[in-house]
C-alpha cells in the first residue's frame, strides 16, 4: 500500500471554476411561463444548444436540477477528441461504413465547432491543440489496434501507427491522432450562459423536472410547482427523465467511473492517452490554479451500483500513478457516470417516432465533449426545422438487430438479477455499528434499510428502494451516496436525488 493519501472527499477540479464565479441562477416555484423551447439540464449539450437556439432569436428556458455544469460535464476528463477508444472498427461491422464515417464526421465538427467557438468569443478555457493515443501493452491490446488502424483506412481517418509516446513506459504500439484537443469544461461554458443571458434567455437552478407530457405544445412541470409550457423541450439530462415514453431504462448501459489528480517532479507528458487493455487508464495534463501542471488519471470503471468498494479504485489509479509517473500529491478526485445505447452510437432526436416536439440526448459513452456537442448542434437544427445529415445515424427510435438484440437481453437480464438479489439480500448489521462519516445498509426492526451518521454522529435513515423501478440500492462508500445497480440512479446520503432517471427522494424513516 502506497503511503500517498488521496483526498477524503470527492472534489472535481473543473467545478472549483465554477463555484469561484459564484454566479447562482434563480428557482422556478409556483410560476408557469411560456417560451418557445424548454431546455432540461444544464451540461454541455444542454448549454450549447440554449446558447444557439437563443442567438437565433428563440425564447429559451434552461432548468437544472441542481446547479448548472454539475452533472456529468463537470466531472469529465475533458477531452475533446473523434479518437473514441477502439470504436471504429466496431462500428463498421455493425453499422457499415457509411454510417461509421457519419459517425466520425459529427464528432469532427463538433471538435472544430468548440474550437471556433472558443476563438470566436475569446474564451479563456486553456484549449490546446493535443495528439490523441490508443496504446497498448499486450499482444491482443496491439492486434485490436491493427485492426481500428485498418478502419481509419477505410473511413479516410489520418491516424497513424507508432511505438513511439511520451509515456514513462514501452507500448507494443499506439495509434496516434493529430490535431485533438483538450479544454477546461467549466470555463468554457460559464460564458455562454452569460450569451444566453444576454440574448433573453432563462437560467434557472434547483428546479427538478417532474413531468414532461402533451406534444403540441408541450408542458414542463417542476417539483416546486413551475410550470413551463414551450412548442418544443430538449431533455439533455444525461439519463432522460421522461425515459419511460422511449424505454430508454432498457436500451442503456451505465458505467462509474474515476478520476484522480495528481503531482509529480516527473517529466509530464504531451498529449491524451488511453490505453487499449484492460484495466482501462486515460491519461492527460491540465494546469493548477497555480500555473503548474498535473496529470488526470482516469479509469477503473464499472457497473453502477456494482462496484463493491468504490474506494478501492481510486486506490488503484494512485497506484498507477504512482508506479509510473513517480506521483506524489493527489489534490482532486472525482467520479462519474456513462451511459452506452445498445449500439455505442448516442440517442439524439425525437423521444419517440411519434412524439416530434419532446427531443432527448443521451449515451455519449465516455466522449460526452464532442458527441454532447453534436447533441447540441444537431438538436438546434431539429428545433429549426432545418436539415442534418446526421438525423437517421442518431435517432433514438432506430433498433439494429446486431449488436442491439444481443446487448438489449444482456442488460436487461442484468437488470433482473439485480433486482431480485437486492429483492433477497439480508443484512444483519446494526445502528450503532456505523461510526461517524459511514453509511451502509442496515437490518432496521427487522426490515432492510440505509443509514448514514455523519461527522457529528447524527443520523439519517432511508429506505433503500429506488423511486425509479423499485430495485434495492447500495452504498458508495467514496462518493458517500445511494447508487441504484439497475438503471444508475443515484441518492445523497440523506435520500435526495442526485441523478436521474429517478425523479423523486428516497422515503425517510427518520433523521
């Protein structure tokens, strides 16, 4: 066991930009408003989309449940990159190579979209121009690279095959993609919400959507008793709120994942790194409020609500960081949750075939900066009326027999075993056993409930039934929250909603 500590608590490095502006947003309460599109969620497509939508001189609501770039955007690792893993060979076996180039174009705009945009508005966000690696270290690592190089032949893709990094460390072989990019999330965004501002636009905070219904024109209710009534919605809430309408709870796979900050006297190295084996790590710097630099070690991810320890994660990207860059300060550390569709290509478009006004956005797998981009860009134009060649790559009602049956049993069996485990899991721990700062699930007068005593030893107990499906939660321990292990909601420790797609708090037993 390495002797570095890694930080008590989770704190994103990108949200201290944010909550250094202190820039608060009001909360819609008892108040109905009419515009003409109502924007739910306040992450990077979300942002976007309100920012254009607004410049082309549309009346726009944007709500967010809890404060704006808190979700997923805020805790990402921020690279802006069409180099998505090892994803285009995948693609062309599923999907054709026609579709799997559509795919790499929309990511490459949206990379120079964000590019044009950050000079056009002269926004300081430290965007630098970066090569992106896939690397490997084991023999079927390197053959899986052979093969995604071959694909970027065939998509017209200028990769290009190497041994050659700045990693501490020998790979088999890399696949290196020039002119990529990486940026500071929050501080790229914070100034559109100025734009939005300024253009008329409507920013409200802590405003949970409840219920979005009618099509013509649609109704937003919130749980304050708001009331938003628009032609259009755009639900960009990461995990759609309304999922029910689409079934999206059965066509997404949901992952945690980790990120940890470090500093090291070591030699940092240019560029973005992912490696090819598993575990996975992603690797890149970014700079310290102090003007020096740090590495973002990424990885470890697993099934949410699935992951048993989650400290225990965070422990082995220090290790990592440790072992190979000589790390010796963790500052930061933070978490977050990916959501894949069935085919690894995002759900953008109508909720459903036949509900043309009600637009959602959803599973970006991990690459959230350039696909939630082409969310944005993509959804402005659907609210337009004007034509994209991207709307049938994208739309959330298609359904591909290969690989979409297969992955839709897999995870809905995954699902119900989830579901009955939690259904038929006893836990004999008691009360007073839990020390200060632990949470667990606990036998509470005979019955399965969740208990957390805070630092001062007081305490609070749920009930640990999801407000979603029903499916029984567990404990994270690092991120001190209830995580849902069906459909990826997750509970404060005192029961209130942190992400969807519930929408209502755990039931109190007391506190």
């Amino acid at each position: 066991m390495n002797e570095q500590k890694i930080p008590r608590e989770s704190y994103s490095y990108w949200r201290k930009a944010a909550e250094e502006r202190g820039l608060p947003y009001d909360k819609l309460a008892n108040e109905s408003l009419q515009v003409d599109v109502t924007i739910v969620g306040a992450g990077i497509t979300g942002i976007i989309a309100a920012y254009l939508l607004s410049r082309e001189g549309k009346k726009v609501a944007l709500v967010e449940s809890g404060k704006v770039i808190n979700g997923t955007t805020g805790y990402t690792t921020a690279k802006i990159s069409t180099q998505h893993g090892l994803m285009y060979d995948d693609l062309i076996k599923h999907h054709g190579e026609e579709k799997a180039s559509l795919y790499y174009q929309a990511n490459d705009e949206a990379m120079n979209f964000l590019k044009s945009l950050t000079e056009e508005l002269g926004i300081s966000c430290e965007f630098t121009t970066q090569p992106s690696y896939v690397y490997a270290q084991t023999d079927k690592g390197s053959d899986q690279i052979n093969k995604e190089a071959e694909a970027y032949k065939k998509l017209n893709i200028p990769g290009e095959l190497t041994t050659e990094t700045e990693l501490p460390f020998e790979v088999k072989n890399a696949l290196k993609l020039n002119n990529q990019a990486q940026f500071h999330p929050v501080k790229f965004l914070l100034p559109l919400l100025g734009e939005i501002k300024a253009n008329g636009g409507l920013i409200f905070e802590h405003t949970r959507v409840t219920k979005v219904s009618g099509d013509s024109p649609v109704e937003v209710l919130t749980e304050d008793g708001g009331e938003i009534t628009s032609e259009k919605v755009i639900v960009s809430t990461h995990f759609p709120i309304n999922d029910f309408k689409g079934l999206y709870f059965s066509r997404l796979d949901i992952e945690r994942s980790y990120i940890l900050a470090a500093k090291t006297d070591s030699e940092i190295p240019e560029g973005m790194y992912l490696s090819a084996d598993q575990p996975k790590r992603s690797i890149r710097y970014t700079t310290d409020s102090n003007g020096g630099r740090m590495i973002l070690f990424g990885g470890d991810s697993h099934k949410s609500g699935q992951g048993g320890d989650t400290t225990e994660h965070y422990e082995n990207l220090r290790d990592f960081a440790v072992q190979h860059f000589s790390a010796k300060e963790f500052p930061y550390r933070w978490s977050a949750q990916d959501l894949t569709t069935l085919d690894q290509v995002p759900y953008i478009g109508p909720v459903t075939a036949h509900e043309k006004n009600t637009l959602v956005a959803t599973g970006y797998a991990k690459w959230g900066m350039t696909n939630g981009t082409a969310a944005a860009l993509l959804l402005t134009d659907y609210v337009l009326g004007r034509e994209n060649r991207f709307k049938e790559l994208f739309a959330p009602s298609r359904f591909n027999a290969n690989p979409s049956v297969k992955n839709f049993i897999k995870e809905n069996a995954d699902v119900a075993k989830e579901f009955v485990k939690g259904k038929l899991d006893k836990h004999d721990r008691k009360l007073e056993e839990l020390e200060n700062g632990e949470g667990g699930v606990i036998t509470l007068d005979g019955k399965r409930a969740g208990a957390y005593r805070n630092a001062n030893g007081e305490v609070t107990v749920v009930d640990t039934t999801c407000t979603h499906m029903g499916c029984e939660l567990g404990w994270n321990t690092a991120e001190k929250s209830w995580d849902c292990p069906c459909h990826g909601s997750r509970f404060s420790a005192c029961g209130d909603v942190i992400e969807g797609p519930a929408v209502k708090p755990l039931k109190k037993i007391y506190d």
